[in-house]
C-alpha cells in the first residue's frame, strides 16, 4: 500500500451522493462565489436559518488593520436556545439530541430527547444562578464526557455566562493557571471520570489547583460515586443543589458580539492563550458547516469521538449538531477498551451513520488488523470524517475502505481552535477526494499562500497558509490580551490571519496541509507548544536548560523529542528520566509525557545564543546526514556529540 500522496490520486464521490438536499458540485461553485462575491448576501441568508430575537441589519463587520472583528452586531440571540428549546417549540421534543454511551460497554447508557435536555439545561442553569453566576462570569468546566458536561456547557449560554472547558486530562496546575487567567469563580467539575476503566481523579485535581488559585464555588456532578472530599462552603453536590430548583430559566437575550467561550490553546511561546469566541458568528459557522459538511439529514446518528475539552468537541459534539437538531452520540471511553473494536461496536450498536474521528486513533486501530473492524456490521455509516491533523494516505485508505467499506466519502477537514469551525475540506456531495488533502475551501473561506517574506504565491504551490478575509466564526480576540491576539495571528503578515500552518496547492486547487511551521507540535491530535513542555521541565531544580521539538511518530503523528542539559554535578540516569516524565505528566498532564529524553551537556547555539532548533529537529528526525551550515555555532563539536548521543534510531 503506497502511503505517498499524489495530486491525481482521485476517489470519487458516490454517484449517488444527492438526495437534492445535498450540496451538489455545481450548487459549491455558485454558493462559494456568492459567499466571496457577495458576503453580507450570503451569511444573512445562513444566519435567518436561526432564531434571533432581534435580526442582524449589519453583517460583516470587520477589519484586519486595525484587528477588529465583528458579524452580525446589531442581531440579538441566544445560542442555548437555538440549540435546544427551538426543536422543542418546533414540536421535536421527542427526538433524541443526545446518547450516552459510557467507558464500559456494561455500564449505564442514557438517551436524551430535546425535551429531556431542555429540562436539564435549565435545571443546570437554575442551579448556576443559585450560586450566584451571571451574565458575563466565567465558569470553568473541567468533566469528564458524560451528558452533564454538555449541559454545563449550554447552561452556561443559557445564562450568559462565559464557559471555559478545560480538557480532563490537564493537570492540577494547568487548571490553576486557566482558572486565574480569566478569574473564573465557578467550576462545573463530576468526582471522578473513567476512561479505560481507569479512574481520573477530576474533583481531587480541582481541589488542589485551588491551593494555587481561588473560586467561590465548585459544582460537583456525582458520576462514579467514589470518595471525594467537599470543602464546607465551597464545594454543592449537584445532584444535591438542583433538587429544587424551579423549572423555568428562560434564555439571555444575548447581542451577537457577547462573548460565548473561552477555550485555551497552545502556542509557539508563553502560556496557553484563552481564545475567545462570541455568541452570533459561532452559532452561525457552526450551524452552516456542520449542515454542510456532515451533510446531515434527519433522523441520523451522528458520532464525534473528540473531547468536549477541546474544539471539536464544542463545534461538533454540542453547537453544531444540536443547533441541527441532530442526535449526536457522547462516548466517554477510549478506543481501546475493553478491546481494539470498541469503536466499531458502538457504531453498530447505535447504527451510527456519520463517524468524526482523528487520524491518530485511526493509525492506532489500524495496527490492530482489520480483524477488528470485520466483526461488526458497519453498514449503517454513510460519511466518515477525519480531524485534527494531516491524514496519511495509508490511513485515509485504511478508513474508506475498512471502516467504510469502499462506499463512504470521508471528509478531511482542516480548521483550529481560533477558526471556529471547519475551513477546508471536501463536500461529500461536491468533490471527489484525493487521500491526503484537506481539499477546497468552505463557503466564504479566502486562502493564500505566501512566502517567509509575505510574498503572494499562486497557482500550484506551497507556502505559509494565510487567510484574507475574516468569516464568522473566527475568533475576536485573546480574552484579556488583544494585542497578543493581534501579535500572534496579524503581525507576521499583516493584513491577513495567519493559521501557524505550511500548505500546498495543487493543480486542482486542493489544498494539503503540511504541519505546523512554528514551534506548535501536534501529538495524538493534541495542539502543543514546545515552549510549555520546555517550561516545565526547567522548573525541575536539577535541569539547567531545554529545548523540545516534535518528529514523525507513526502512531501519534508527532512526538515529544527533549533536549535537557542538567545542573553542573547532576548525573542523568534511567531512573531520573523516569522521574522527569512523571513531572511533566504532573506539570501539564499526560498528553505531554516525553517519548525521548536526551540528556547533553550543551545545545548548540548560535554566537549571540540562539538555540538552533533546526539541528535539534534534524538530529530528533535521525536526519542527521543533511544539518546544512553548522559555521554559525558557538561551538560545532556539539553537534558530534548529539548525534552520538540520539534517541530516535
Ligand atoms: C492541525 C483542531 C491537517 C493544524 C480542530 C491546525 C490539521 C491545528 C487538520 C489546530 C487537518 C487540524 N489536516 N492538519 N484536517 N485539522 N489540523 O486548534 O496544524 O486543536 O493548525 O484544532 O491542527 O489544532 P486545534
């Protein structure tokens, strides 16, 4: 099986793909030249598919210099509404928006109609309000993937109160850090999660983040029903403080340009960044994409096996979906529990139609042989989808033809925590695909490709990936630092949002992801700055200095590759690297665990002391035949030295 991506390596759309509500490739020619031509025409039109409770006269309203980003400012909505209470007073309360599937294949299930989540949003809502959130606080949310996290999340745009999600894979300090950062005084947390049968200890890494950062309450859903400590005062069984709450709440009417959420993403330096999205564009985006690219139709089943922790998980498990009165299934538990078909036995279980997942679980299973796959009838699925990474062609091949069995479309779909919702990508009634390539541009989406010196490529090319025109759902800022927003996304080429991301167009105008081209690596799908790991591994008292970069790992797309120089008279060992692991693990989470630690007795630098990444990439690559000029070091013979001493063989 080849696994080189070609430009003419096409699979064809089925011929069948249009049942007439699908987006056909001649309808993707006129609407993407109608959203480009004439924008405030074409968003207005997407827009009124929603309720408002005032209606948008002024629609796009933006500028990239000065950065300032506005849609739709003078509309009035609420997104908790449109997502839930609409379908209901539509007279779709019986259908299912929700289903529970948990970690273990024996445990507790739950299906929730739009009615049930109606009632249980403003049973959360109303139990928020008793301690006292209004519009406009932050409310952390740190669950694990059960229903309650998505109702925290809705209840929270029910009120108007911002939502923070942190991932519940993060670490105690990192809770620490975000809670302080946007002085967020509630957290929405469960006792405990499960994932693999192994229990995360959620509520216990609440409470000892708040040793280092201070809420004025903590709303604890009981899940597992293990021991948990409560703090007097502090900390409400939720099950407890709903009990009687009223079962009215209505919805905040909300101005397009209120902030919705705040979510936390790396960065090639500094801490993580609270990008912040608003209410009116990110319903919009997230409601247009969704319907397109999912090519959703009523009555189906649709699976996303991100986190609600991260972006996926609040574009397309919560807004996106349910904004389409869609039934999207919640799965709390991991692939490869109890055994490496779990996927495929709860898309036949649930008779799963569409399946979002991510290339790096894809690779995982894969391994495993297909075996797995073949015991299950897979034949209720009709698109598969793929997310948070560039896909590999094997696996892209692996996927359409195991999973779904040579008849699916499988959308890649590229887009970031900052872009909303998806911007590149195949429309599966529109495009034939090409295995490794994101594809064409979503309505509304401008794409350019420049040079390091901001020089405009065209035609078939590669370069940096740029976009020129704002769309709805991109993000308005850094919450509490615009003119970090402005530094990180606008400055390098000014004029344009720049993605972080190097990109290739070929002859057809697809468009191929290559990776990150700063210092942001991308592991198991997980978004991570080499500068956090760096950090935490200097706040341990015997490490003097460190550099991480990313390599190809098969499995997890990215590895953690680290440098680390020790204290004068330290002595590394096998049993220290063990030990600098599980600080890592301890400082950021375990998503950041190193898979190489490469202990040496210097970096090489430049003569002004400037670490050079590139030989370290290289060297981390086991591509140390073609390191290119080396002169410019302080001392070349490190160098020899790193080589000698290289982890990756
Ligand atoms: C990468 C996840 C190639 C990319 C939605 C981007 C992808 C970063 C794809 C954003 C894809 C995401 N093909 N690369 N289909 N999707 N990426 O913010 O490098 O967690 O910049 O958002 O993931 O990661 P984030």
């Amino acid at each position: 099986m080849s696994n080189t991506a070609h430009d003419d390596d096409w699979v064809k759309r089925p011929a069948d793909a249009s049942d007439g509500t699908t987006c056909t490739a001649a309808d993707y020619e006129r609407m993407y030249a109608e959203s480009v031509d004439d924008a405030d025409g074409f968003w207005a039109e997407q827009a009124a598919r929603l309720d408002w409770i005032e209606k948008p006269t002024r629609i796009a309203g933006w500028s990239y210099d000065p950065v300032d980003i506005k849609w739709f400012e003078d509309g009035k909505l609420n997104i908790c509404h449109n997502a839930v209470d609409r379908h209901v007073d539509a007279g779709n309360g019986d259908r299912v928006a929700l289903i529970f599937e948990p970690d273990s294949p024996d445990g507790e299930g739950r299906t929730i109609t739009y009615a049930e989540l109606k009632a249980e949003v403003v049973r959360m809502a109303n139990t928020l309000k008793k301690l006292g959130v209004k519009k406009g606080d932050r409310v952390t949310i740190y669950m694990p993937m059960i229903p309650e996290g998505a109702f925290a999340m809705l209840a929270c745009a029910r009120i108007g109160a911002i939502h923070s999600v942190i991932f519940g894979g993060f670490s105690p300090d990192a809770i620490a850090g975000r809670v302080e950062d946007c002085r967020s005084d509630w957290i929405v947390t469960a006792d405990q999660g499960l994932r693999g049968s192994k229990v995360v200890p959620l509520k216990a890494n609440v409470d000892a983040a708040l040793e280092k950062a201070s809420a004025k309450a903590v709303l604890v859903v009981r899940h597992t029903g293990g021991d948990v400590a409560m703090t007097e005062g502090r900390d409400h069984w939720y099950q407890e403080l709903s009990a009687d709450v009223g079962e009215e709440c209505p919805c905040e009417p909300m101005n397009a340009e209120d902030p919705l959420f705040i979510l936390y993403t790396s960065g090639s330096t500094g801490s993580p960044k609270g990008v912040l999205h608003t209410t009116g564009g990110y319903s919009v985006w997230t409601e247009t994409t969704f319907r397109y690219v999912f090519d959703y139709r009523p009555g189906e089943i649709y699976w996303c096996t991100a986190d609600i922790g991260w972006v996926t998980g609040h574009s397309y498990i919560v807004y996106g979906p349910l904004q389409n009165g869609a039934t999207s299934l919640m799965f709390e538990g991991v692939p490869n529990y109890p055994d490496h078909d779990r996927f495929w036995a709860v898309c036949e279980k649930h008779k799963v139609n569409i399946f979002y997942t991510a290339p790096t679980a894809i690779r995982a299973l894969m391994r495993e042989g297909e075996g797995h796959v073949a015991k299950h009838d897979l034949s209720s699925l009709r698109l598969l989808g793929s997310v948070g990474e560039p896909i590999n062609p094997e696996a892209w091949r692996w996927y359409h033809d195991h999973v779904g069995g040579g008849r699916t479309p499988v959308v890649d779909t590229w887009w970031q925590t900052e872009t909303g919702g998806i911007m590149i990508t195949t429309l599966p009634g529109a495009h034939d695909m090409k295995p490794g390539s994101a594809g064409r541009p979503f309505f509304g989406i401008c794409p350019q490709l420049v040079d390091n010196d901001g020089h405009v490529l065209d035609g078939a090319t590669e370069g940096n990936l740029c976009i020129t025109r704002s769309w709805p759902g991109q993000a308005r800022t850094v919450y509490g630092d615009h003119e970090r927003f402005i530094q990180t996304y606008f400055s390098t080429y000014p004029g344009k949002y720049f993605t972080g991301d190097g990109c290739r167009r070929d002859a057809d105008g697809y468009y191929w992801i290559t990776g990150r081209v700063d210092d942001v690596i991308n592991v198991s799908g997980h978004r991570m700055g080499t500068a956090e790991v760096e950090s935490a591994l200097v706040l341990h008292p015997k490490v003097s200095e460190a550099a991480v970069v990313g390599y190809p790992h098969d499995i997890k797309g990215q590895g953690i590759y680290c440098y680390v120089t020790l204290n004068a008279g330290e002595e590394s060992s096998d049993d220290f690297a063990g030990e600098l692991r599980q600080w890592v693990r301890k400082e950021i989470g375990p998503i950041a665990t190193p898979d190489h630690l490469h202990f040496t007795p210097g970096l090489p630098k430049t003569r002004s002391g400037k670490i050079m990444r590139r030989i370290l990439r290289k060297i981390a690559e086991n591509e140390f035949g073609s390191l290119g000029d080396t002169s410019t070091l302080a001392d070349p013979t490190i160098v020899d030295s790193l080589i000698e001493g290289r982890q990756n063989r």
